[in-house]
C-alpha cells in the first residue's frame, strides 16, 4: 500500500486514474476504504487519492498495531 509520511506520521493512502487530482478524506470511525465503490468510476476522468487516517481500524489492523 503506498504511503507518505507527513510532520513523521506514515499515512496511507489508495490510488486510482490519471488526470487532474482528487484527495478523498473519510470521516470519523470510517477509512477511506469506504469510498471503494466510487474511486474506479472517478478514476475514469481523475487521479483519486483516497487518504487512510492514522488512527481508522483498517489500518491499524493493517500495520499490525491495536488501540
């Protein structure tokens, strides 16, 4: 999963599409797995970022880590 570190955190994040950039940021007690079913029509015309922040479940399970 590509990820980049941002002020020493590692954030992942999912990527789709050429073209004009997207960033997609999901809300609390969610992860930007949630926007799976739109990245691949938005990819269609867009480069789609979908950022997975630090503290969602999916990745910490991930990484490994817990709460």
């Amino acid at each position: 999963m590509p990820s980049v570190n941002v002020n020493g955190l590692k954030l992942n994040y999912l990527e789709r599409g050429q073209g004009p950039p997207i960033v997609l940021s999901h809300g609390f007690q969610n992860s930007g797995f949630a926007f799976t079913p739109i990245l691949d029509r938005l990819a269609e015309r867009f480069r789609v970022f979908a950022v997975l922040r630090k503290n969602s479940i999916p990745v910490q399970a991930a990484a490994g880590t817990s709460r």
